[in-house]
C-alpha cells in the first residue's frame, strides 16, 4: 500500500506574512513570481512558462498556453501543460494586474539596459536571470 505524504502549506496567515516580508525585502521580480503563484493556484512550471502575450491586462486574464522546465545541463524544456484542463484562461484581480504591469515596465527597463533586441510579446515574464 502506498502511502502519501501529507504536503506542507503555509496557513493564510503564514502566507500574508511570508509576501508581506518578500514586497519589503525581496527584489520585486521574486515577489510578483511568488504573488502570482499565491493567487492564481499556477504550478511553478505554467509560471516559469509565461510569455508577455499570455497576460490580456485589458481583459484582466491570464492564459496557461506551456510549461517549462529544466532538464540535464539546465537546458530549457518547453511543453503544452499536463492535461486539457490545465490549458486555462484564469482573470486576475486588479492587485495582481498591477504588481505585473509594475513587474513589465521593470523588466523593460533591464532590458534596455543590457541592449538586447527582443520580440515583446515571447519575452518570458520570469526569466532565469
């Protein structure tokens, strides 16, 4: 008989702490990552698999269209989600649209920075960097 092992989870109290220290303390890119993971229910890889044109802010919706992961030399996996059900449109709330817009014009700013040319819309919202 298989036996499985009850998984950890923060309490709601735990967790408003946890994000509340991360929004002080951590950069904002950690924060907006774990945010978005605390409030829409995403597994890490939908997350991690995110691209720009993924996120409707006018219609206030977000859409799990892959996954990545990471295999042998950290090379980069790309897949279509686990199963019918988890390709999904899922409406976030006005905090979680803002802290993402916040986390768009940051990431843009980087990205002048360090002169890369990119095509906006598959640029990966979290990236590994």
């Amino acid at each position: 008989i298989k036996v499985k092992e009850k998984k950890a989870f923060y309490t709601l109290d735990e967790l408003q702490n946890v994000l509340r220290s991360m929004r002080h303390h951590a950069p904002f890119k950690m924060f907006t990552f774990f945010w978005l993971l605390a409030h829409t229910g995403l597994r890490r890889g939908e997350i991690i698999g995110l691209q720009w044109r993924d996120i409707d802010f006018e219609q206030g919706t977000l859409t799990v269209n892959r996954t990545q992961t990471y295999g042998l030399n950290n090379q980069s996996i790309t897949n279509s989600p686990k199963t019918k059900l988890s390709h999904r449109t899922i409406f976030l709330d006005h905090q979680t649209l803002a802290y993402l817009k916040k986390w768009l014009v940051e990431q843009g700013k980087l990205i002048l920075e360090s002169g890369e040319v990119i095509n906006r819309a598959q640029t990966p919202v979290f990236n590994r960097q």
